[in-house]
C-alpha cells in the first residue's frame, strides 16, 4: 500500500516504583489507524519525582531493557542490554540508524530490570518515549 | 528572506523562507500537580514548517545561580500537545517535556518536518508533577521557516 501521509508522533510507556533487584514489564498498543515508524529513542528518569534535577546531574538508570515486536515476535536485542546505551534524552536522541515500522495493531513490548542491589538506585518513575511518525496508508 | 524552488505540477516555484520561531510560556511560578492548558496560535500569513524543539526552565526570577550551567533545569513537567483543528493528539500519553525538547546548543531535530497549515490552533496541556518543584520560568519554543508563496511578502 502506498503511504499517503507521514505525522509526527510520540508513544510513551511508563514504569514506577523501579526497585532495586525487581523486574517490570510493560506494552505499547501501537493504534488501529496507522503504522509506526520509529526513529527515535529517549528515556527520561527521576529518582525522586519531587526533586529537582539538572542537566548536570541527569541520572543515568541502571536498568536493563529489552524490547519485543509483538508483530514479528523478535527481541530487538541479543540480551537486555543497559537503558543508557540505546536511550538518549531530548537534548541528544537515540537515533536508530535504520527506521523500524511496527504495523498497526501491533505491541510493543518492553521488559525492564533494575540490576541494581542498592536503594540509592530505586526510581520512582521512568518514561520511555518512542519518537517517530504514523504513517497513514491508503485505505487506513 | 532565502528564496527557494519549490517542484510543484506546474512548474518550478519561486518561494520566500523566512527562520521563525513560535514560542509557548507558561503561567511564572505555575502550581505542581494542576493541569496548565496553553494555546499555540500560528500566524495566518504562511504556513509554518517545523524543525526543532527546545525549552528553556528558569529556576528563579533573578541572580546569577539562574544563569548558570550546572543549573541548566530538567523540568518536572509533561506535555500533551493536540491539533485542535484536526483534534489529533501527536502522543498516546503525556510526555516528559526533557524527551522531546532540547536545548539552543543541542535542540531535538525532527527528522521529517512537520508542516503546519497557517492558522492552526494548538492546544498544550502541561502538569508538573513534582512536590516541591515548581519552576519560575518554563518556555516552550518551536522553531523552523514560514513559507512564502508568490504574491505574499
């Protein structure tokens, strides 16, 4: 099908209460009325929501994450691999070096593990953002 | 203004571009935990082709420590944004406004612009939620190029 209109679009996932030691998991519905292209990675984590934190002090997780096209049934990764190395911020992006398009009505899942064995490193919430475009064909 | 060719089934076209930046402010030292709505009016005279998104968050209306870089502030704060003509919401949930927004030195970089018909209406809902968190100054700017056709000036 060919496309007929490209809009920008954000989908988000998001975790709370990441302690250390614990796993969680979470999905993404990618919506009925377009595929996905996905370009983009950021990840945005507060240890403390009501703190408040700089660009200097940004906190790097250390988390873990792997990521599974429901529609393919693929991990987008060998192993869970650190949420650092494959999530920028708005600042400096992840950019994927090849757009990945879920279809629509797929899932998107993303399963995270908090590695660390300290409380010092617990997250009260950590955003996933996944930045691309919808991409509307015809017919959609 | 940079003129640019524009292919279009007539022929080349001549336009004039012109870097324009929209801006979004919200209410100074605005609540935690209570939902901000703002509107992004843009201008009727051209369409608007968006680029880069950056923001900047004052932590306090005066003195030097504002200024400073080690207190360059990563807002508490989410964004949901929504095309009110079209009623499309560009996010499934509200986003942190630090994973789409850079800064001047390193603004987020849409890598297809999105171009925005002139006259458009934008709605912006905005809650802070941290406790104790709550900035002087939050600005939202949206920088790219108005478009020029003939016989616009």
């Amino acid at each position: 099908m060919a496309i007929v209109a490209k809009d920008f679009y954000v989908y988000t996932e998001t975790f709370t209460s990441v302690i250390n030691g614990t796993s969680q998991s979470g999905n993404i519905d990618i919506q009925a009325d377009s595929d996905f292209q996905l370009q983009k990675l950021t990840v945005t984590t507060y240890p403390d929501l009501n703190s408040q934190y700089d660009v200097s002090d940004e906190v790097l997780p250390s988390v873990t994450i792997q990521i599974t096209d429901s529609g393919s049934g693929r991990n987008l990764f060998e192993n869970p691999i650190p949420v650092p190395s494959v999530f920028g911020n708005g600042r400096l992006p992840f950019i994927l070096p090849t757009a990945k398009i879920f279809p629509a009505r797929s899932t998107i899942t993303l399963n995270i593990s908090n590695f660390a064995t300290d409380s010092e490193a617990d997250i009260d919430r950590i955003d996933f953002s996944f930045v691309g475009y919808k991409i509307f064909r015809s017919g959609q | 203004m940079e003129p640019l060719i524009v292919p279009t089934p007539t022929g080349d076209q001549i336009v004039q571009t012109q870097t324009y930046s929209y801006e979004v402010d919200l209410p100074l030292n605005f609540p935690t935990n209570q939902e901000i709505t703002e509107f992004l009016q843009f201008e009727a005279d051209t369409d608007f082709v968006l680029q880069k998104l950056t923001y900047k968050q004052y932590p306090e209306p005066e003195g030097s420590e504002s200024l400073a870089r080690e207190l360059d502030q990563i807002p508490n704060t989410t964004v949901m944004i929504e095309d009110t003509s079209s009623g499309r919401r560009y996010m499934n949930q509200p986003v942190f406004i630090s994973a789409i927004f850079g800064s001047g030195e390193l603004p987020f970089i849409l890598r297809e612009p999105i171009t925005i018909a002139a006259r458009s209406r934008w709605l912006l809902t905005f809650l802070n939620l941290g406790e104790f968190t709550e900035p002087y100054k939050l600005t939202l700017v949206f920088t790219g190029t108005k478009i020029y056709l003939e016989g616009f000036s």
